[in-house]
C-alpha cells in the first residue's frame, strides 16, 4: 500500500487532550521548533506524563470564555474515547509560529485561555 510521511511531535496531558478537542489553540515552546512546520499537518502523540502544573489549567478553563461546567471541563481534560497515553490522538495543521518575548503580553487573558497557561508558564514562541 501507499505510505507517507509525516512529522510527530508529543505533548503531555491534560494539554494533549485540549488540542485534541480543539480547546487548546496555542502551543507554546521556548524554541521555534515548529516555525518549519507551518501550513503541515502533524500528528500530536500523548506523552507519558502528566504535566505538574498543580491544576492551574483548570483554573483558567473556568475564566470567562471558557468552559461552563465541571463535566466540559473532565471531558476536555481527558482524551478522546479509545485513546490513551502513547497513542497519536490528533492529526492537525500547524499555524504560525510567533516570538512573544514580552510575559506581559503573554499575559492577556486570550492568550492564556488559547494556551491554557499562564503567561509565566508559557513558552516565549507561540503556535497556532
């Protein structure tokens, strides 16, 4: 049969799951290593590990715009029915990749709400 070749990258949940579901609309990394990426599609696999962020993205998922109930929040939080940690879960087309050096410009609510991170937590290069 026909193959072809594609370009993987892994995150760990809960972020994985949010881009799966396509709550989570920003990755952000303090490199631009998805810059040569952009306007591809790419396979997203769910890492290992659980990132310690001590609930943090729960806090912002409830801000104004985000979710509604604790049940949206537990479903976005989690993978999609029949995947789980190793799988690739998403194939997605990568966005632009920006240097946002300045935190405080990281700090605005869309952009914490599109990353699910706050801005101090959040890598200087963003991607949509």
């Amino acid at each position: 049969g026909e193959t072809i070749e594609i370009d993987c990258f892994s995150m760990n949940q809960p972020f994985a799951g949010l881009v799966a579901h396509g709550f989570k609309t920003l990755e952000t990394r303090n490199s631009s290593v998805f810059e040569r990426l952009a306007g591809k599609w790419c396979c997203l696999h769910v890492g290992q590990r659980t990132y310690p962020d001590g609930g943090a993205h729960r806090d912002i998922m409830r801000r104004p715009g985000g979710v509604s109930s604790e049940d949206e929040l537990n479903r976005l939080t989690s993978l999609p029915d029949g995947f789980r940690k190793g799988h690739v879960v998403a194939i997605l087309e990568m966005g632009e990749t920006k240097l946002m050096a300045s935190q405080t410009d990281r700090e605005s609510p869309e952009i914490e709400l599109g990353a699910v991170a706050t801005g101090a937590a959040m890598g200087r290069y963003l991607t949509t």
